[in-house]
C-alpha cells in the first residue's frame, strides 16, 4: 500500500510539472499568435504557393493547426516535461529539473536512462532514441524543411513541411515555458490534482493553471525582441544553434535586475529575475529582492479587492519598483492586513493571488508570444535574391527537339539575409509548375482553360545539388554569382503554367552550423515560344507576294523587279537575349541556325522573368547572297498564365504565322519595295500571309548554344 500510495504521490507531480502553460489552450494560442506575427514565416508561405498564411491547408490541417498540435505533443510522453525547466543562474548542463521525488517517479515508470536536460538543451537535441531524446527537436524541424522544399512528390513535401511546422510548435513550447516562472526557478508546485480512482486532492493554484482559467482575458501581442541577441559567439557547445540567446544569454548573474531590462536578454532570465514562482516567494533566487519592491509603504496602502466569498477586503500588495514598475509581485494574505497593523509582519505568509497572476501574465505572456514569432523568424530568416543571368534568359530549348522541356537553368544568386554570410554547404534549385493537360507542342490547344488549371496540383522538378567553392560563397555575400543548375534527371517541361523558380542552400549561415537552411523564389514567365522564318521562298512584289517562277513568266513583274534577287537561299541566324536595346555590351548567341532553307523556321522556347518590359531579342541573319550581316532588336513580352493571389490571369495570346503558332515570330525576306511603319518608323516588307503558300510546319533544328 505504501509503495502504491508513492506511486500516485510521483505521478501526481509528474502530472502537476507537465502542465506549465496548459497545452490545449495557453500555448497554443501562444504558438498561433507567434505564428502570425512573424513577418519571415509569413513571407516564406507566400513564397511557397500558401496564399492563406497560415490558413492555408498542410498536409489535410491548417497551418496553425500544425504549430497547435505541437504545443500539445511536447507534453505528449510522461516525463517528458522533465526537460522543460532552465535555470539561467546555473551552468547549462545543470541548469534542468533538479528534483528526485519527479526523478523517482519516472524510474518507478520504467523510464530508466531517461537523462534530464535544460528545456534549451532539449530544443536542440539530436533524434535518436524515441523514448530517451527528443525526436521534435530544432535539428527535426531543419532536416524536415529541407526535405520539404528540395522532394519533388507533392505528398512528401506537404508530410515533411508538416512535421516542420509541428517540431517549431513543440520547440516554441518550450521555449514559452521559460516565460513560467516555476519553469525557470526549479519549482515543481503542485497545482489542484484529483488523483483518479483515489480521491484525494493535492496541491494549491498556481499561475499556469490560472492562466489556463483565464486564458480569454489575456493578451498575446506580441513583445518586440532584439534580433541582435543572434549574433552573439555560439554560448554552449550543448546548445549551439544561436536561439539559445531566446532563452538565456548568460547576462543575468543574480546581482540585480537591471542586467533583465530591455527587449535584449533571455526569456529565462527575464522571468527568473523579475518574478516569483508559488515556492519561491523571497527565497531561494538572489531577486526579486526586497530592495526591488515597496515592500516598507506597502502596507500603507492597501487595496481594496473583491473576495472570494463575495465581499470586500483590504490586502496588500508588494509591487516592483526596478524595470516592470508597480506590477505586482505577491500580496500578503487575507488576514495579514490586520496583523500587519498590530505590527506581526514576519508572521504574515505571502501568496500569489488573482491580481498578481495578471499582471505576471501581462508582462509574460506577450514575451512568450515575441519570443516566439523571433524564433520562427529565425528559422525562416535565411533568405537568396535571384536575378537574371548574364544570357538575360534563365533557359532555352530548341522546340524542333520533342518532348520540349529545359534540362537546364541559369540563375545570378545572392545571399541577402541580414548580417550573416553563407559558408560551407550545397546549392540546389526546384521549379515548381502546374502541368497542361494534353499540351500540344504546336500550340494547337494554347492557351489551356484558366477554370481548369486553377485546380490542376503543382509538380516539382529538382536540381542536382551544387558543391559550394569557398571562392563562389565569398562571392554570393557580395555580388550576384551565376550558377547552372542541372536538370537533366528531372526535366521541367516546356508545357507548363504558373511556374516559379526556387534556390536553396543548405549549409552553415552566421552562427547555425551545417544545417541552416537560405531560400529564394523566382516567380518566371510561362515557357514563351519564339519562331524565326526564313520567307526567301517567295518575294514581296509591290504588295504582294510572287514566286520567283511566277515573277519570271510574267515580263511586266519581271520589270518591276529588276535588280533585285528574287530567287530563294538559305539564311544563317545567331539569336541572342538582351534587357535593353541597344545592350550596354555585346550579348551571348544562343541558338545558330545555318542554312536554314526557303520556307522554315526554328521555333525557341525560353525562359524569362520581365513580362512587358525589358525583354529583347537580337538577330543576326547572314547569307552568300549579302556582303554583309544585318542586325535588328525586337522587343517581345514575357508569357503570363498563371494565379496570382488567388486569380487566374488572362493568359498571354498567341500567335499564329503561316499556321506556326508562337508568342512572338519574326521573318526575313526580300521587297520591293520597302514601306515604313507610320509608328515606329521602321522599315518592313509587306507580307500578305494569305498570298502565301503552305510552308512545311516542322520546326527546323536549331544549333543550342546553352548553357
């Protein structure tokens, strides 16, 4: 009987110390309101398609849903709540729960080996065994985001950004609990418990449970945090990702209170120096002191509050006269107003009462919430600019070659996270796209029904990873550094909608070793199809078009069209991409096509990111006919077809040129003679299209020149 009855007394304070801040309300609501405030993950979700924030569904829940269930998991495991205390005032490797009866409890359930860590060792702990370590750690929360933006299986990467945003959640837990003054001053206080099956009660109220009660009064806007706190050197080899400085930056050493002012200093430390847990009251901690309170007027002006049977009473409250001043620190008990008059102060207990409880949870509870959204900035701080390539294109293909698709991508990257630098670790590129059903490489069904491609499900196509030189990462700090990305094993295809680029690199980033993870988006133009003729296979005769044979038969045509060469020759084209016309210097050929005979074209697919402006293309066309080559700048407009902020865009229209459809077509032939256009003032030859004959609608192959 007596070993049950120690049994039920262990379990009732393992019970009691897992609850900190109720896990089905305070925290959650914690974590949710964190999630909303920080401005990184919000970003990030936008980036990542999320267009509801964290409305959005993930892996068949909301997304704030993710960060509530792991602030009710990280109290999952019995004893795991073990690992929820951190004591600023002590070394990190025994700054934990100090208490055998809890240590005792848990042998007694089998929980033998189970090590007792600080809350911000905890946070950081390797996964390995299930029952011993932490398996929703920091290092869980990487390894899952990694995964969910580098896989290329829909499924997968909701499973894996899903178990992202769980691990954040459980680590934000115990990260609010550092706001819980028990949680920070080694307090195991056992709150009103009904053992099951027994029948007795335990225990007295304590400011979790009634914050748990009280939970709709509270406010969790946020508290603004220094971000700085992470540039400090690693503080402990046990916990070096630098959120530490979120939970103790070792600054507070217990001689005052003035080393916990301000937004720049350690949740732990600020709760431990400022406020008292239910067994701690005066005692124990170096502060709150007397010294730090009114505690010799307090008893001259007492309060006058509601009771709890309903009436009036007067009690006196000790308030803080150092940083936070006149909250509230702890009241005298019911009776002690008259015993203090009567001059009994040392035989007055104090006690931690409603009033106190609310002014503690209005100074904690926003802190847990600012922590919090600093922590999720954090994670999602890493951040890479894109821009375009010195080819001005991201990628081209030649459209003679089917399947269309584009093996490879050129991108400028830089790393523009705020004071940190990229260091060791690998670079890796997705596309991300929405496929047309039965695309047609001649375009014959373009553009596809935006209806329909609005429910049509995102695919992914991914790099191979890029080994990172110290010279390209000392360069990607500074400047813009163009990289190739190999696509070759998972092709994106040219028959696409709604396609952004993504850079990630993984890696060390400023203090965060090996593991942090930097992301860029590139929102591209859909594939854009380019057709360059070669129409010598007729001749623009005063308006119209003519063969040379009929040109020939005809002695009056053959007049007019004296002088001129009227017979068809194959024409040799070098295309290039540029922003600007003319281009500050002389852009990179692309695509050749020799001798491209009478009659055919060459069809380019390319990328681009500028959907009306800055786009041009130059060619340079050349035959034995001419002495020399010519050269002509057009300016063509990015494809767009797509959703934005939840609409679908009107798609970018095609086309059509002697039945070749593309986005943008350019022909080159003979007149006479040459007419001007009254608008731009360029010269042209007239091309009625309906004099024309049936051209062979086989793209011609182009010679590639990229990457």
């Amino acid at each position: 009987m007596k070993k049950i009855t120690a049994l039920i007394f262990c379990l009732s304070l393992i019970i009691s110390m897992a609850e900190a801040y109720d896990n089905e309300v305070v925290h959650q609501l914690i974590n949710e309101k964190a999630a909303n405030q920080s401005s990184n993950l919000l970003r990030e979700l936008s980036n990542l398609g999320f267009n509801d924030g964290v409305d959005s569904i993930v892996h068949g829940k909301k997304i704030y849903r993710w960060f509530h269930e792991g602030a009710r998991l990280e109290d999952e495991t019995v004893c795991r709540s073990r690992n929820h205390f951190h004591d600023p005032l002590k070394s990190w490797d025994s700054a934990g729960l100090n208490n055998e009866a809890v240590n005792s409890a848990c042998l007694l359930l089998g929980f033998e080996g189970f090590s007792v860590e600080s809350s911000v060792i905890w946070a950081q702990k390797q996964s390995v065994n299930p029952w011993y370590d932490n398996l929703w750690s920091w290092p869980k929360a990487r390894q899952s985001y990694y995964r969910a933006l580098t896989l290329d299986d829909k499924n997968l990467k909701e499973r894996y950004f899903a178990e992202t945003l769980r691990s954040l959640g459980q680590v934000m837990h115990l990260l609010a609990d550092s706001s819980v003054p028990a949680h920070v001053r080694n307090d195991i206080h056992v709150f009103p418990l009904t053992v099951p099956g027994v029948g007795i009660e335990v225990g007295s109220q304590t400011y979790e449970s009634w914050a748990k009660q009280n939970h709709h009064r509270l406010s969790f806007t946020g508290f603004s945090v220094d971000n700085s706190s992470f540039n400090l050197s690693v503080p402990n080899a046990s916990a070096p990702v630098a959120i530490s400085a979120l939970w103790d930056q070792d600054k507070y050493d217990g001689s005052g209170i003035a080393q916990t002012i301000g937004t720049n200093i350690g949740l732990a430390e600020y709760a431990n120096a400022n406020f008292f847990s239910e067994d701690t009251i005066f005692r124990d901690y170096p502060h709150p002191t007397y010294s730090d309170t009114n505690y010799l007027s307090a008893y001259i002006q007492p309060e006058v509050i509601d009771a709890e049977d309903g009436k009036f009473d007067n009690r006196v409250y000790i308030k803080k006269t150092v940083g936070d001043a006149d909250a509230r620190l702890a009241s005298f008990s019911y009776i002690s107003y008259d015993l203090i008059k009567k001059g009994y102060y040392n035989f007055s207990p104090f006690v931690l009462d409603d009033k106190v409880y609310n002014d503690y949870a209005a100074l904690l509870i926003p802190r847990a919430v600012g922590y919090s959204a600093a922590l999720l900035d954090y994670f999602f701080r890493g951040t890479l600019e894109i821009s375009a390539p010195d080819t001005y294109i991201y990628s081209i293909t030649d459209g003679s070659a089917v399947p269309h698709q584009f093996s490879r991508i050129k991108a400028k990257v830089k790393n523009i996270t705020l004071n940190e630098a990229l260091q060791a670790g690998i670079l890796q590129a997705v596309a991300r796209y929405k496929m047309i059903p039965n695309y047609a490489p001649d375009l014959s069904n373009y553009p596809p029904d935006g209806t329909a491609m609005k429910e049509i499900p995102y695919s992914y196509s991914v790099s191979l990873p890029i080994a990172l030189m110290s010279e390209q990462l000392a360069s990607m700090n500074i400047y813009p550094t163009e990289f190739t990305f190999d696509f070759t094993g998972n092709p994106i295809p040219a028959g696409i909608t709604d396609l952004s680029l993504q850079v990630i690199f993984r890696g060390t980033l400023g203090n965060e070793v090996d593991t942090a993870v930097a992301v860029g988006m590139k929102d591209l133009m859909e594939p854009t199809h380019h057709v360059f003729w070669n129409l010598t296979d007729m001749f623009s005769l005063d308006g119209h078009l003519y063969t040379a044979a009929e040109i020939r038969a005809d002695p009056e045509l053959l007049d007019r069209a004296a002088g001129e060469h009227i017979d068809p020759y194959p024409i040799n084209f070098e295309i290039s991409y540029m922003p600007e016309s003319p281009p500050a210097s002389p852009p990179v050929v692309l695509a050749r096509a020799a001798n491209l005979p009478e009659g055919r074209y060459i069809r380019l697919i390319t990328l681009v990111d500028n959907e009306l402006t800055d786009n041009y293309v130059r060619l340079v066309f050349s035959s034995d006919i001419d002495a020399t080559a010519e050269t002509v700048d057009f300016a063509f407009e990015g494809v767009v077809n797509q959703e934005t902020e939840g609409v679908w865009q009107p798609p970018t229209p095609s086309v059509s040129f002697r039945r070749a459809i593309g986005h943008f077509y350019i022909g080159i032939l003979r007149c006479k003679p040459m007419s001007i256009d009254p608008v731009t003032g360029y010269s042209y030859c007239p091309y009625p299209e309906s004099e024309a004959y049936p051209a062979d609608l086989t793209p011609y192959p182009a010679l590639m020149s990229f990457p």
